[in-house]
C-alpha cells in the first residue's frame, strides 16, 4: 500500500468516526438501509449506493443480504470504503460522467446522505439522467437532502427527476417516514 492509500484511508475513517460515534451512543445509524427494506420488502435485486461515501449504507445493506454495488469521486471516501468491505464492488466516479463505468440495470438507485447538493452546480440533471438510466423499468430512486436556501429546491428536484423519466411515489421528511408537511428535509422516492 502507497503512503498516499494510507493517508487516504485515515481521511475517510476520520468521517466515519462521527457514525461510530453515533452508533456507540445508541442512534440508530439505518434509517436510509431500514427504508430500502421497506421499500424492497425482502433482500432482491441490485442496489447502486451513489455518492457512497465511506460505505455505512451500501455496507449495512449488504450485510442484510442485498446485492450492492457503491461509487463515489471521492478517493479518501471511497480508500475507507475498500479497506472496511473490499468484497463489495466500488466505482470511483463522478456521477454526472457515469458512461459505461457502472453497469446497470438496478432495482434502486440511492441518493443519500444530501448527494444532491453536494454535487458540483448545474450537474443534478445529469446525475439523475445518469442514474434514472441505470435503473430496471419500475426501479426506484431513492434520494434525501436537506432543504437549504440557495441549495436545490423541491420543486426544482422534482422538474429534473419528471425530465429524467421519473415519477414521485412517496415523500417523507426522515428516512424513518415521518410524513412530509414541508420543512427542511425530504426523503423522495420516484420511479422509472
């Protein structure tokens, strides 16, 4: 391993300490993997974790017996990822330039952990592009962000996603499904 892996791997562990820290603590750290199982019902199909991070989803889902796959354009994220689970396959890219990088068909496509904000300005309507057109017919994509002023609006969100080829399910305003009434986060579900 190169000194640059090493540093790599201990950026992304820095950041993965907050959610061990959480879990220590008695948070439940799922809430993105237990709306999946709602959403999915058993263990089926395949899941892309997009802007992956540092694993924590992709990882807990797989651990309950789906089939993920994870990427990320974050090499640090993406060294901790690898070093904590290097059977799961993970991609480094950068999701407004998927091309043949990540194969699909999957049956969900995952957004969490506010990916659509932090995505450089102007990309979100390639990226839901990128990701609507890795999803099967009827496969779901999954995204939660937080409502910021002079971030992405809703209303913008759900423009990009309809010229995607989307459609909105459901919407809620944790990942546990507390009913959205407005408010400064959103989980959405839409279907291709």
């Amino acid at each position: 391993m190169t000194r640059w892996q090493r540093e790599s791997i201990a950026r992304g562990d820095a950041y993965d300490e907050r959610w061990c820290d959480l879990a220590a603590a008695g948070e439940n750290v799922h809430g993105e993997a237990d709306l999946v199982m709602h959403l999915l019902g058993k263990p089926r199909g395949r899941i892309l974790d997009a802007g992956c991070g540092t694993g924590r989803v992709a990882i807990e889902l797989s651990r309950r017996g789906f089939d993920v796959e994870g990427t990320d354009a974050d090499t640090e994220m993406l060294a901790t990822a690898k070093g904590k689970a290097p059977e799961l396959a993970w991609y480094r890219c950068d999701l407004a330039a998927l091309g043949g990088a990540v194969p699909g068909p999957f049956d969900l496509v995952l957004l969490a952990g506010n990916v659509m904000i932090f995505l450089d300005p102007g990309t979100e309507q390639a990226v839901l592009a990128n990701c609507s057109d890795r999803l099967r017919p009827g496969g779901l994509l999954v995204a939660g962000f937080s409502l910021l002023a002079e971030e992405l609006a809703l209303a913008d969100y759900d423009e990009m996603a309809a010229a995607a080829g989307l459609r909105l399910q459901s919407r809620w305003a944790t990942w546990n499904r507390e009913p959205y009434t407005g408010g400064d986060y959103a989980v959405s579900v839409h279907a291709r």
